[in-house]
C-alpha cells in the first residue's frame, strides 16, 4: 500500500508483495490456507480483502480481483454473509465508533494501546502526526506491528519506519522460534535426543540473554513472555542466570497495573511465567513473588475469561492448560509421561496451535510422532526389564533376605566395573557403604514401626532423608509415624494448619535446595566430581516420588498407585 517516492508514489515500494498476491491467491479465489477438509480457514477472509484492495490501488490483477468478489461468491452458491450477519457487521461497527470516541490512542488503562491498530483506523479519523513519532520503537516499528509500521509510514512519510519495513518479508523473530521449540521439546520429554542441538543453541541464548539492552521495545507481553521461555531453556540446561530481568516489571506499578486490567491479554504470557517460577531456588525472592502474582491472575483468569489468542498465542483449550499447571505441580509431572493420554490429545489441537497458526515453518506432526515413539520405546524397555524381574525363582534360596543380597550384590558390582571401565577409579566401597547407610535406616524404620516408639523430629526427618523419605509422605492412619503429629507432641501450643505450613517450608525449602544442586553447572560445564546424569537421577527419582503421590495417599489406595505405574510402563 505504500507508494515509491521515486516513482510519484504511482508504483509501490514493495513490487515484490504484488507479486506474491498474484501468485498465491486460490482457485476458488480467496488468499490464505484450508482446513482439513479443505475449506478456507477463518482467517482467510482477512487475508483477502487487503490483497483485493492492493490489486485495485495499484490496478492490477483485475482477473484476480474479481474471483476474489464477494458478489460473485454470492452468485456460485457459496455461503457469505446472511442477513442477520450483516446486523452483527452494523453492530461491530456502532462499537467501533464508541472506542474511538471513548478511548485515548495511548492509554496506561487500556492494553494493547489503540494506536497499535493504527492500520484499522478510519482514515476520518484525526491522529497527530506526533504522536505516532513519540510511540515508534528504536527499531522504527510501531508496536511491532507491520501493518501499523506501514500506516504510520503512510501518515507522516518518517524514513525510520522503513528500517523496520524492508526487507519486504517481514522477518519472524528467530530467537523466539528456537526458544519454543526448545521448550516443546522439553515439554514432551525429548530432550536427551537433541543434547546436542540444544547445547550449541543455549550457548547463544546465554549470551544474548546477558546483554544489557537501553530499552525493550515493542509490546510488552511479548517481551515477558521471550525472557521467560529464555530463562527456563537456560536453567533447565545449568546455566547460571539471575531472575532479575525476568521479574523487573514487577518493579513497575504502572506496568503492574497494565497487566492486572488487562490480564486477558497476558494470559499465555502469565501461564508462562507461572510455570518458570517452578524452577526457583530457596534465595530466589523475586520469583516467589512472581509466583504469587501470576497465580492470582491466573485463577481470575480461569473464573472470567475464555481466551485462546491474546496475540502471543493461539490456544483454544488454554484455560485447561492454566488449570492443571496450578493444580498440578511441576514435581509431580515426568515430562515424557505428561503429554499421554488427555496431554496428547490437547498438545496435538491446542499446544501446537501456536505453531499451526504462527510459525507455520515448524512441523508439528513430527514432533509429535516422535514423542509417540520415544513413549513407546521408553514402554518397551520399562517391560522388558519387568520380564527379567518376574523371571527370578525364588526356588532353591534359603530366604527373601538372599534373594534381595544377592541382586544387591550383583547391582552393585556391575555399577562398579561399569565406573572403573570409564575412569579407572574403584567406587565398591563407597557404594557398599551409601546401600549400608540406606539398609540400616529402613532397619530403625521398621523397629521404630514394631515397637511403636516415637522419635524426636529430627531424628525422624534425618533417618527419612536417608530412607529416600518413602514414609514421611503417609498419611496418620493405623498407628503409623506421621511427622505432622511428632511436630504437634513437640510444639504443644502449635495447630494443625501451623505443623502443615511448617512441614511444607520444609519440604519446599529442600526440594529448591536439590533442583539447585541438581540444575546448576558453571554456565552448562559441569566441574563437580558428580557427572550430570547423577544429578539428574537424583532429582527424576523426587519427581517420581511426586508424581506418584501427588493427589491421594496412594500408599493407602493401591488401584491408585497401579495406574499410574501402568501409565509409565
């Protein structure tokens, strides 16, 4: 739409998006993609009329603009616009001119800001040529929108705006691209096949991540939402980053107060966010609080409102998502389990909606079919280990006790040589001595059950952290320890609710302690004598743990506890 000031802006700058009309538009003549069924797709009509209104400026492509009409749609049948539809388009257009009579063109109340719509405007409406230039972005967008960048170009002829607009393929932002499927990967437990990949990739998000930049243009939640998906990418893979520039607009009350208005324009950015704070570490105060004011959003979010595109993402189903990322904790989700069942099915028609309908460069269905596969393979291996477990004959053994040695035993001497082969050092004695330690705890667990003896709190918490802490999660019931109930005999004037809040600092306090330990490296180069993989084992076997015994007392509940064993095998 923009005209060539060499040319007496009778030609356009851009041939080449002429050129892409004439040959893009369909057969039935609508420009855009099909569905499934191979019917235009609702965002066709959009991408229509501007490409007609295109061909009709700069008169060219006549044949193209006819096939595009709508009375000729009418004319063959096909089904447009009914007359109670054309009420709705009046209506539509009644509000509209309420908004531009009401609403500022830059409002601290009212995100994104009308002037962001700058292309949508009627041309009768009068706008300020100096307040488009104010609002320009460093990169000479207005609000990072092509469209908007292309009228403001229109409306006050700025060169700066150009600097945005060429080339005339409007780049997508690569980094982001890679961020998410980066972080789709991760989602579906597909990480340990592009180690790789992903290391050179994080490699460069770390340094980017680390530059200081004057300012972040363009919109807001788009930024919030690209430091965020940063931020778990380089956590998850040890880097060390802070959390300050992830949580620094909760230092803004007016960018606070933006997004508490408009909290359904910030959704997916929110669930994001939400969703990054389940990697914090036990010092990390700003994610605490970014942890507490995304949820409170959420939760209003998932009461009023039934978004699926708040312009960053395209999810029809995002409120089922919100909800079972604060119902269910991160701890508590293996990530090649989470997507199966009711998890693939929404990841195939709502998670990867962002990639149909945004970055359609991505193919969605390999990912996909790669999940299914890696599932299965995890599924083949989990049952054949099952088979050689059930295999053993008890037979000829003097007692359960020999069976249990004997593997012990063979486990650990494989451990060993397999460790020798590699670097040479000899770990029989130390491993020996980490099963002795774990035996003779699960001994006093036993004695302390037999005889009904009640232990201290700490010597309860210290024998369960070396017991890999099985029992601390039980339920008081028939007799047995609980350390709720140890706390309230200890700490007579304390309550229920009290012993439960300062049991769960606890347990919060040392599972951010572990995901620290766990997580961090020297910036994804790992020093320590401890290899990676055995802190990863380390903090699967706690996830495990969670996952198992998230929602119910499944010690208690066997049916529970088998199906979701079933489930990971």
């Amino acid at each position: 739409m923009i005209g060539d000031p060499n040319e007496n802006y009778e030609k356009p700058v851009f041939k080449s998006c002429l050129d892409w009309i004439l040959s893009n538009q369909m057969a039935e003549g609508f420009w855009g993609e099909r569905d499934c069924h191979g019917n235009p797709t609702f965002d066709s009509l959009p991408a229509t009329l501007p490409c007609i209104i295109a061909s009709k400026m700069w008169d060219f492509g006549h044949e193209h603009i006819e096939k595009g009409m709508l009375d000729l749609a009418w004319r063959t049948g096909l089904r447009v616009m009914l007359a109670d539809e054309i009420k709705v388009v009046a209506h539509i257009y009644d509000q509209q001119r309420k908004i531009l009579k009401t609403e500022e063109l830059v409002n601290k109340y009212h995100y994104p800001p009308l002037l962001s719509y700058l292309d949508l405007l009627p041309s009768s409406y009068q706008i300020d040529q100096a307040t488009i230039i104010d609002n320009l972005s460093a990169d000479g967008s207005l609000f990072q929108s092509p469209a908007a960048t292309a009228a403001a170009y229109i409306a006050t002829g700025n060169p700066a705006t150009l600097s945005y607009l060429f080339p005339s393929i409007h780049p997508i932002d690569e980094d982001c691209i890679k961020l998410y499927m980066v972080n789709q990967l991760q989602r579906l437990g597909l990480f340990d096949h592009f180690d790789d990949e992903i290391a050179v990739l994080s490699k460069d998000i770390y340094s980017k991540y680390n530059e200081v930049e004057a300012s972040q243009h363009g919109l807001l939640q788009a930024n919030v939402f690209k430091n965020s998906l940063a931020f778990e990418v380089l956590r998850l893979q040890g880097y060390k980053v802070s959390p300050r520039r992830l949580c620094g607009f909760l230092n803004n009350e007016y960018t606070l107060q933006l997004i508490e208005d408009n909290h359904e324009m910030f959704e997916s950015t929110l669930n994001n966010l939400y969703r990054v704070t389940n990697l914090m570490f036990e010092t990390e105060v700003e994610l605490k609080e970014l942890r507490s004011f995304s949820r409170r959003l959420l939760e209003k979010s998932c009461i009023c409102s039934n978004t699926i595109d708040d312009g960053i993402m395209m999810w029809p189903r995002l409120q089922e998502w919100i909800k079972r990322e604060i119902l269910v904790p991160w701890m508590g989700r293996m990530d090649h389990l989470d997507h199966i069942g009711s998890g693939l099915k929404q990841t195939k028609t709502a998670l990867f909606e962002f990639l149909d309908n945004r970055i359609s460069c991505l193919n969605n269905m390999d990912l996909l079919r790669l999940a299914k596969e890696n599932y299965e393979y995890r599924q083949m291996v989990y049952k054949k280990e099952l088979t050689e477990l059930i295999r053993w004959d008890n037979k000829g053994l003097t007692s359960h006790s020999k069976i249990l040695f004997d593997i012990l035993d063979n486990f650990v001497g494989e451990v060993a040589k397999k460790y020798h082969d590699q670097h040479q050092i000899n770990v029989t004695t130390s491993l020996r001595k980490l099963w002795y330690e774990a035996i003779d705890s699960w001994l006093i667990e036993a004695t302390w059950s037999k005889t009904g003896h009640i232990p201290s709190m700490s010597s309860y918490i210290e024998i369960g952290m070396i017991s890999v802490a099985a029992h601390v999660m039980r339920e008081s019931k028939d007799g047995k320890i609980n350390s709720v109930m140890l706390y309230l005999r200890e700490n007579q004037d304390a309550n229920m609710e009290e012993a439960v809040d300062y049991l769960e600092s606890i347990l919060e306090g040392t599972k951010m302690r572990l995901l620290e330990h766990a997580l961090i490296t020297d910036n994804g180069v790992v020093h320590e004598d401890l290899p990676k993989s055995c802190k990863m084992l380390h903090l699967t076997a706690v996830k495990v743990f969670h996952m198992f015994y998230n929602s119910t007392n499944h010690f208690d509940l066997k049916d529970s506890l088998l199906n979701d064993i079933n489930k990971a095998i």
